[in-house]
C-alpha cells in the first residue's frame, strides 16, 4: 500500500487582552481534546495517525508566519476575533491588539510557500464571512463565520464538521453534516467557493484516508529545481559572522536588537545546533578583515548604514573615516572567497554593492532602498529561523519578506542569470528521515 504523509491541522488561537474577551481558550481547548479523542480513535485501521494536530496559542502575526513555515498545514485553523472589514485581531506585545487587515492576509496565505500544501482555511472569528469569501481561488477552500456566532454552537459545529473529516467525508458533506446538527438554528456558518462557482469540484476535497479532490484541467506542474551544491563543500557546522556598525556621526541603528533576534529565532528552530554565530560588533574595516581571515565564515552579515553608490559605512579608522566604496569590498571579498557563500548586506541602498558578487561568491542579499530598523531586524531574524529548519536560500528570503511592508531585500544572482540553481542552495539539511 502506498505511503501517504499525515494531513497536518494547524490550530492557532489569539484573544488579546484589550479586545472583548470571549471563552475562546478554554473552548478552544475542550474542543481540541475532543477532536485528539476523534482522531485517535477512527474506525478503521487504514486511517489511523492519518490527522496529525498542531496548536499554538496566543498568537501574533510573527507567530503565524513561524507556524505555517514551520508545519507546512494542509487545513489552517484560526480562533479570534475579527473586525467587520475582514480584520483579524492577534496577540501583540503591548496591551492593543495586533490588527491584520484582509490584504495583509490574503498575501501571506497566497504565498507560493504556503498555498501549495493549504487546502482549507476555517476562520472562527464573528464578521469573517467576507474574509472567507476571498480566500478562493487562491487557496482552495475557506469557511468564515457570520456576525451570530453563539459559542457552544460554533464548538459543537467545528467538532462535528472535523468529525466528518476524520471519517472521510468531503468538505462539502462534512460542512453540510455539521450545519443538520444544528436544528432550529439560523446559518451561521459558509463555504467558499459557493457550489456555483466551484468549476474545479473543490468542495468535493477529501483528506483520509488521503488528499483526494478533482485535479485541475491543467498541464502536470513544472518538477521542482535541483537543490544547488555549493562551489566547494560546506562544513558540518556553518559559521555566520554578523558584523555591525553605525558610527557616532550617523543615526543610531539597532543591531544590538537584530543580532540578540537572530540568536533567538535560531535557538527555537529545528538545526539550530549546526550553527555557530561570532558577533563583531562596533568594527572598523580591518576588524572585519581580521576577522574574515581569523574564523573563515560561510555566511558573512554586515548591519550597517549603506549610501546610494553601493559604500558602506564602518567606524573610522585612525587615519580613514569609515567609508568602504564597493570597489575595495568587491577585493577583499574576492580574496576569501574560499570560504564564503553567502553575504548579506543589511545596510540601506546595499543592492549596488551586492549585484556583483555572484559569481565570485555564490549568493548575495541587498537592500533595494532604505530600510527601516523594525523591517531590518524582522528580515533577518525571520530568515535566519527558515535557514534554521533546513531552508533553501530562496524560500528564506521570500519566508523573511512576508512580515515587511515593502519588498525591500534582492537576492543575487536573480532566477533568469542562476543557470546552477545557486538560489536554490540549503546551507544545513535536516537529516533523513528513518
């Protein structure tokens, strides 16, 4: 019999403090334990350990990201509180809620990362009917809620409706089953698409005891690209240099908070013990050059301050003032490029000194204009969390630019001039499976 991976659940749940609480964990809770009941329990033996489960609480966008990176879900399940717009409320740092507006959204969960694994997202949230609505084409299925959602009634019509799925039933019978369980009471509940506007039979999906639903009237998708090899072999344990300066003389940058982020988003990932991070910090170009030659990286970071010429600006010297042209970068980068494989320039305007890299060192990132502290450090704690869990380079840098508002970063060389696949380049690989 063929081998098929698990469906994956992904269950998040957010109720910030300052918004209207509502019994959302502990219901969220009940329900989660009864749908484990379920699945642990499924008649026949063919669909045993076919629903795999993942719950994550309190939950801000970030968090989000990280999750669906992370779980690669088949069926998105949200439990919130939204706003008549489509917004979504999730947990923040500070006592407002964290407002995620449809587009915001929309975006992330359209994202090629993500929509190639989801098939349904359920959105238990008042007001999130014309959210759903939205959802398809670009993901397949999506359930939201009208404004009446009575608690009880909401709970017991997700653990029916799962029920179903765990039973084999289509979306459609699953949903429908769940609605009949609810006598007497008005629809609160809708599928998207509508059965007229479902050309492909999507509501016709099934997950157990496989993912079965119509395959589109399309040519077979294009085989994924051939993971890159390196231009020299890469150590079992890959050492990153983060170097930063931001001289007196210029505004203040935070990379004493981007380093301590990166440090942490690692420390929660998958290969986190494959890396090893030496900070430099306050360094001048000979610092940098030192410590280039002391501990050999394969991965090279520089935060700085960055000009429209491609120069960067380092602390000054006794006899220099800090500006490094990207002709003098360009030598010495040449000259240790046996070790190096990867270079990312966190510095505004850095994409005119990172195009030129690649070839001479396979892979470069830049900034195509000015970038802010609070994009800077979330780019790269984000990208570094996805090279943590085995990432190619690609897919962490499109992982990293989900949380920004503009998609500042550039990676090099670009799809139409990387005839090797360097782009496609996985710095530590999770090991095989048993």
């Amino acid at each position: 019999m063929q081998e098929h991976p698990p469906i994956v659940i992904l269950f998040v749940a957010a109720n910030p403090t300052s918004s209207i609480r509502k019994r959302a964990f502990k219901d969220f809770s009940d329900f989660v334990e009864e749908f484990k009941s379920i699945a642990e329990n499924i008649r026949s033996p063919n669909y045993k350990d076919r629903l795999r489960l993942v719950v994550s609480e309190a939950v801000g966008y970030s968090d989000l990201i990280s999750a669906l990176y992370q779980h690669e879900p088949h069926i998105l399940h949200i439990s919130t509180q939204s706003g008549n717009d489509g917004s979504l409320m999730l947990e923040s740092r500070s006592d407002n809620p964290q407002i995620i507006d449809k587009e915001q959204l929309l975006k992330l969960l359209t994202a090629k990362e993500f929509k190639k694994n989801l098939h349904l997202v359920f959105i238990n949230a008042g007001d999130s009917q014309g959210l759903a609505h939205s959802i398809p084409p670009g993901i397949c299925l999506a359930i939201g809620m009208d404004t009446t959602i009575p608690t009880g009634n909401a709970r017991d019509a997700m653990r029916v409706f799962y029920q179903g799925l765990a039973y084999g039933k289509t979306v459609e019978d699953a949903f429908e089953v769940a609605g009949n369980s609810l006598l007497g009471e008005p629809p609160f509940m809708y599928l998207y698409p509508p059965r007229d506007k479902d050309p492909k039979g999507n509501r016709n999906l099934a997950f157990v005891p496989h993912l079965i639903w119509p395959p589109p009237p399309s040519l077979p998708p294009p085989s994924p690209p051939e993971p890159a090899s390196p231009s020299r072999p890469l150590p079992q344990t890959i050492t990153v240099l983060l170097v930063s300066a931001s001289p007196d003389t210029q505004v203040r940058i935070r990379v004493d908070r981007e380093f301590n982020r990166i440090i942490a988003a690692m420390r929660s990932s998958a290969l986190r013990d494959r890396f090893n991070f030496i900070q430099l910090q306050a360094a001048r170009f000979k610092d940098l050059r030192s410590a280039l030659l002391q501990h050999k990286p394969q991965v090279l970071h520089i935060s700085s301050h960055g000009e429209p010429d491609g120069s960067l600006k380092f602390e000054a010297g006794e006899d220099d003032d800090g500006i490094v042209h990207k002709p003098k970068l360009h030598r010495l980068l040449k000259a240790l490029r046996k070790e190096l494989c990867l270079i990312i320039f966190n510095a505004c305007y850095s994409e005119e000194v990172t195009r030129d890299i690649p070839p001479m060192i396979d892979l470069a990132i830049g900034m195509s204009d000015a970038i802010s502290d609070v994009d800077a450090v979330r780019f790269s704690s984000a990208f570094y969390e996805a090279l943590g869990y085995g990432r190619t380079v690609e897919n962490a840098i499109e992982f990293a630019m989900l949380d920004l508002d503009e998609e500042v970063p550039r990676l090099f060389p670009v799809e139409d001039k990387d005839p090797n696949n360097k782009r496609q380049l996985v710095l530590v690989a999770p090991p095989p499976p048993p």
